[in-house]
C-alpha cells in the first residue's frame, strides 16, 4: 500500500475511482494490486444491476447474472484491501495540483476527497419511454437493452425494434441475423426513414410500422405489447427500445475535458482525457458499450495511472 501523502486538509489518494460499476472495480482492483492507495466512490446505480444473466462475458460458460458480477468483483477489491465508499461526487475541481472531489455519503455530509490523479467510470443514462412494469420487464428479459449482449439469445422469436435519430434501421437489420420475425417501430410523428433505408429493411425481410410508437404494456405472461397512434396494439416476445443515452459526463466536462456525440469522453489510447491527470473508461467513453470492453480499459487505464504516478518503494523486511 503506498503511503498517504499528508495535506493540510486531509490525505492525498493516489486515484479516486468514481463509479463502482464493471469498469471502476476492475481497475481499482488492478491499482490496489498495483499498492496504490485509492478510493472508489459509488452511488449505486451501476447498469449492470439491470442485467439478468450476461452470457457473452467471457470465463462463465452458463452465464452470470449482473449483480452476481458486481458482488464478485466487489469482493475481490477486497481481498486486496480495496472498499467503496457509498454516496456520489456531486462536483469535481483543481486545486493546488491535486483533484479535489466533493463527497456527498449516504447520511446527507459532504466532506472533501483529494487525489492525485481520477479515473471517471460514471457510465450513461438511458433516455425515457414509456414501458409498463420496467424493471420486472428487463428483469424477465421481455425488455433487453442491448442486441450485441444477448442477440443470440433471443433467437427465432418475434422481435420488435424502435427507430432513433443516429441509425434508424440499424438495430433492426443487425436483429435480423437471430430472427425471421423482426418489427421496425417509428418513435416520432414523422418517419425517420430515407428512401434508402426504406429499401434496405425490405430487402432484409424487416416489417415497419409508420404509426408512432405511443408506449409499452405488458401482457399477464411479460408478453411486451406495442400500442401506437393508429390505436392497433401488437404482441411481441421481445423488445429493444433502443432508448439513446447521454454519458454522465458532467463531472469531466466542468473540467474542461473534449466530449464529442451524445456527451462521450473523448480519450487516447490510454484512456487518458485532454486533462492531465484525468481518466476515463467505460460507457461514459465513446466506443462499444459492453462490459468486456470496460474491463480491458480498465486494466490499460489502471496501468498508465500506475506508470504516471510517483514511484513508491516497498520498504524491506526487518
């Protein structure tokens, strides 16, 4: 363990992990093996709580579920001597060369954390639509949120796929792989497609439906049932809303730090954003939202922080 460094507000950490989901724990995991004193702050929010059973996680052959994952992970922080501490950092600022965090805990205080450097694994918020029983929808898997996660699982059942602004026939003649049976929903009042598009889902097979998606009910068995403006309700065995997303960047962007679509994080190769000192990994980066992707940032961000740290030397025995 590295050796606190005395501030006359309090000790220095060498890196504040905020976000204690996939990507957080793994790297905090790899800095306390690394001895470095770190301390993750996690508000208890982290996507992978919504997951089921992930099965394209590599190393669990019959899949994990998520909170299954985030226990583990939690534990194995602390065989190394690791914890998360509960709350949020509601503000993130410099000042005399260190990062000083603002520590709202579970009981309503606020105290300051200050470190060396901060690795922000804060992840992404899903934008709203209407969804009856979400939760025990996604919890079922009626409601899945991710067709690279689970595509292969939803295999040859009947699927139905709503537009967005960024690629609106993408998700659904990337489903079309697993299914016969997929169903394109229009979100807005005017269709989004182009002529091209247009083309392209019925070349592929995909059914559309021009009538604006109103919201989702569930039927007794977790059945999703689309209802739209034309006033006709169709039953499905599964549903991607592909709701879009902001990053939960905020903390980085008062820094100053270059975002791009959808409020990403901009980083290089080693994860590193336009702050010095500041890190980034996971959803709230641009890149492939998934969890074997965090963990392989998390272990190249962990590394650099290490690398860019003062040396510390183990002292000998006695």
């Amino acid at each position: 363990m590295s050796e606190l460094i005395e501030h006359p507000n309090g000790h220095v950490f060498d890196t504040l992990v905020i976000g204690g989901g996939p990507g957080g724990l793994t790297a905090a995991i790899y800095l306390r093996r690394f001895t470095r004193n770190i301390v993750v702050v996690d508000k208890g929010n982290s996507r992978l709580c919504l997951i089921p059973v992930s099965h394209n996680y590599p190393g669990f052959p019959e899949g994990v579920p998520g909170g299954e994952l985030l226990v583990n992970l939690t534990h194995q922080l602390r065989n190394y001597g690791g914890d998360v501490l509960h709350g949020e950092i509601t503000g993130l600022r410099l000042e005399d060369g260190h990062f000083v965090g603002d520590y709202l805990d579970d009981a309503g205080e606020t105290r300051e954390i200050r470190a060396l450097t901060v690795l922000l694994a804060t992840g992404v918020a899903d934008a709203g639509l209407p969804i009856e029983n979400w939760r025990e929808a996604v919890a079922c898997g009626a409601v899945r949120l991710c067709p690279v996660c689970d595509g292969y699982d939803v295999m040859d059942r009947r699927i139905a796929v709503v537009t967005n602004e960024t690629n609106p026939v993408g998700h659904a003649l990337f489903m079309r792989s697993f299914s016969a049976e997929v169903t394109l929903f229009d979100r807005g009042e005017k269709s989004m497609l182009n002529d091209e598009e247009r083309r392209q889902i019925e070349a592929a097979g995909v059914r559309y439906i021009e009538s604006p998606l109103l919201g989702v009910s569930m039927s007794e068995d977790m059945k999703p049932i689309l209802n739209t403006a034309d006033g006709e309700s169709r039953e499905f065995d599964v549903f991607y809303p592909m709701l879009g997303e902001s990053a939960r960047s905020g903390l980085a962007s008062n820094l100053g730090v270059e975002t791009a679509e959808c409020d990403k994080i901009v980083v290089d190769d080693h994860q590193r954003t336009t702050v010095p000192g500041l890190y980034a990994i996971g959803d709230v980066v641009r890149g492939l939202n998934q969890i074997a992707v965090a963990a392989g940032q998390a272990a190249i961000a962990a590394t650099a922080i290490h690398n860019a740290l003062p040396w510390t030397l183990r002292p000998k025995k006695a």
